[in-house]
C-alpha cells in the first residue's frame, strides 16, 4: 500500500469527534450535585466510552481515508526543480 498513507488523518478525525461528542459531559460533570463515588463512577463510564467510541471508530475512519485517497488518485506531494509558480 505504497500508493497511498493515511497518517495521522484517521487518529486526528475520530479523536475531535469523539471529544466534541462527550466534552459537554465531561465539562458539566464535575458542576453536578452528585456525591463522590457515583462522580467517579461517572467518570470512568465516560472514560471508557471515549476510549471504546475511539477504538471502535479508527478503522472504519482508516478505511474511509484510505478509499477516498485511492478513489481520487491522492499521492504525496513531490517538488520538481524548475517549477516555481
């Protein structure tokens, strides 16, 4: 697969997604009434499903990228001497 990398497209994409999803609970936890142990408990549910929706995304974004890259002929940019636009 020399014809095409997707780098950090995939990682990039689905962590701003996933965090743009859960931040606002993540945000207004800590502002709730709730006692200690159901607050930690709340947090690591949201932990884990940060890191499970991330998980569970990355390869379908990596194959998503990695098709529209093949689809579309993406390669990566080259310089040729002599054509300074």
């Amino acid at each position: 697969m020399s014809s095409a990398d997707t780098a950090d497209g995939p990682a990039f994409f689905v962590g701003f997604g996933v965090l743009l999803l859960l931040a606002p609970f993540l945000f207004l936890l800590p502002m709730s009434p709730l006692p200690l142990v159901p607050m930690i408990i709340a947090f690591i549910v949201l932990c884990a499903a940060v890191v499970g929706l991330s998980l569970w995304l990355l390869p379908v974004a990596k194959g998503v990228l990695l098709n529209l890259q093949l689809h579309h002929g993406a390669e990566e940019a080259s310089f040729k001497p002599g054509s300074e636009d």
